[in-house]
C-alpha cells in the first residue's frame, strides 16, 4: 500500500494511490469506492502515530467512511 510522502500534496497522493489500487488491489477492494475510501484514510491518518495505523483500525475506518455514504 502506497503511503504519502512528506511533501505530497493531497491530490497527488490520492492520485497515486487509486492509481495503485486500481493495478494491484482490486481482489482486497473489489468495488472502486472502498480502493477510495482506502487512499482518502492512509491520508488522513498520515500524522497519527503507526500504532495508530494498524489494519483493524484502519479497516475500521474504511467500513465507518463506506457506511455513511
């Protein structure tokens, strides 16, 4: 999983990130929304500390994004 680099803008990140989704994730995230959903968390955590970054808090977030839509 890509993540964003120090002086990444935000769009270019995302950018990058679907883009890598798109090629190598889609059996973890069959739909294009949940690969979104995906990049928009690892950007929006990228300041938390890595333990706050685990994979069960991380998909946690990703099912709270994809139930609000």
């Amino acid at each position: 999983m890509p993540k964003p680099y120090e002086d990444e803008t935000k769009e270019e990140f995302i950018s990058r990130c679907i883009s890598y989704m798109e090629e190598n994730e889609k059996d973890q995230f069959p739909t294009r929304e949940q690969r979104i959903a995906v990049c928009y968390s690892y950007w929006e955590n990228k300041h938390k500390e890595k333990k706050e970054d685990s994979p069960k808090s991380l998909m946690e977030h990703i099912l709270n994004m994809i139930r609000l839509k």
